[in-house]
C-alpha cells in the first residue's frame, strides 16, 4: 500500500471496528503489501485493509466460511462481527480472527503437505467460479510485455520470461490432467503456525488447476510428503511459479523490500533451471 494511504487506512480499520462494539485504542501494522494487516488492541481483532478499487474481499468471506465449514485449515472470521464487507472512507475492511503465531520452530514439511492436503481436500468440494491458473500466468505475461510498466527490464531478460510464461503455461495447461480449486499462493508467508495447527490465510488468489502448481509455492520438500505429485509437473510449474513472482518484481510499481535485487537472482535461477 502506498505510504501515504497507510494513516488512512488504520483509522478506517480502527474506526470500523469501533463502531461495531470492539474496543480500540490501538493499532499494530503486521504486514503490509496490495493490502494492510493490522492487529487492533484490546479487542484482539485483525483487520485486512485495501482499497476499494483493489479489493476481491467479499469473494474471501464466502470461500472462508464455506472452507471452515468443511474443516479446512483456514484462518477464522472474527465471530464477535458479522462476517461481511465494510466499506469506510475508500477502503474495504474485513475482520478476521488473531491467532497468536508459535514460531518457536520451523514447520516440519510434512505437516506442511499434509494441512495443505486438507485444503484442497475441502476445496474439492465447491463448486465456485474462480480463475483459471492460465489466466494468472496470461497477468504476469502482460506485465513483462508492457515496457511501460517495466522499463528497467533488459530485453534478454523480457525475452526470457515472455517466453517462459508462455510456453510453460501452454505445456501445463494442456497436459490434461485433474484440476481443481487451489489456493493459488500457499506459499510460507500464508501460512500461519498457531496452537491449533497450521492455518492458510490470504484466499483471494485462489485458481482452477492442477495441484502442482499449489506445490510450486512450497519449499520443495513439502512436494516429497504430497501424495499422488506428478513431478515432471510439479518441476515445470516452480519454473513458472517462479517466473510469475520474477515478473512482479520488475513492475515499476513493486514495493517489496529489495524487489529489484531478487528479480535480478531469480532471472538467473530461471536460466539455470531451464537449461537443465
């Protein structure tokens, strides 16, 4: 989120839990990224804050519930609220459950594997109109063909990802085999470690597609522990995968913290990875 929305943004949260009875006096900025998360005090509460023209936060309330009701390891709606959408002063704000993170120790891969089987278990079970994986890939492949958006992109390295994103996401998408709803990014960063077991947060990039290309966001041993991988696609889709968040890195408006000097190692791990 832009800096200089951020003020604005917290005393939207703030405000909007306030007016639903929660007590607030304070607010904690967890992360920051498309969209704001805070931890409101004392009522215990986390927000996810973004603008309104960013935002696909109801579509995450309804797959949220629909996931808890089937058991899957997803982060809870705050119950003290009424699970929906509030719109203030430009933002939408949606109002989860926190869960205090134990980080006391890595999480073993196959627990890993095996809360993420949970979840796409449950995903199994809906029938939800969501993106094709393709179309993700089709995003990311625009981003790298608009000079406009990447002007620091040097040309080899715009050939390089062009053509992988294309060709990749061609030979993965016709090979045919079963697809389903996925996460869409399970990587670590959304995935919380609490007292109740791991726990999948941030749904708004789920995605139609093969199992793999959930597996691709993973550190690869959680790929060894998941069964029934097919691993040549599993391989193809982290050279994907990692073209996509290549890709993001170069857009002239990514905020991530040293974005630009992982963009430039990862091009190199894509060159390695393709030539064997």
């Amino acid at each position: 989120m832009q800096a200089s929305e951020v003020p604005r943004a917290v005393a939207a949260a703030m405000s909007t839990a306030s007016s639903l009875g929660l007590t607030v006096d304070d607010a904690l900025v967890l992360h920051d990224s498309n969209k704001l998360t805070l931890r409101l005090l004392p009522c215990d509460v986390l927000a996810r804050v973004a603008p309104v023209a960013q935002q696909v936060a109801r579509f995450e309330i309804e797959l949220a519930q629909l996931l808890a009701e089937s058991g899957c390891p997803v982060a809870a709606l705050e119950p003290r609220v009424e699970p929906r959408v509030h719109e203030r002063d430009g933002f939408v704000v949606t109002l989860w459950t926190y869960h205090e993170p134990v980080t006391s120790r890595e999480v073993p891969p196959a627990d890993y594997a095996h809360a993420l089987e949970r979840l796409h278990a449950g995903m199994r079970k809906l029938d939800v109109p969501t993106p094709h994986f393709t179309d993700r890939v089709e995003q990311a492949r625009q981003l790298v063909a608009d000079r406009d958006r990447t002007p620091a992109l040097a040309d080899a390295d715009r050939e390089l990802l062009g053509d992988t994103l294309r060709s990749l996401g061609r030979v993965i998408g016709e090979r045919g085999g079963a697809e389903q709803l996925l996460h869409g990014e399970p990587h670590p960063g959304n995935v919380l470690t609490t007292e109740n077991g791991l726990l999948f947060i941030d749904l708004e990039t789920c995605c139609r597609g093969p199992v793999e290309f959930d597996l691709a966001h993973t550190p690869e041993e959680v790929g060894e522990h998941y069964p029934d991988v097919d691993q040549d696609v599993l391989r193809e889709c982290r050279i994907l995968v990692l073209a996509m968040v290549t890709a993001w890195r170069w857009d002239r408006d990514d905020q991530l913290p040293d974005g630009r000097r992982l963009g430039t190692e990862w091009l190199g791990r894509i060159r390695a990875a393709l030539d064997r």
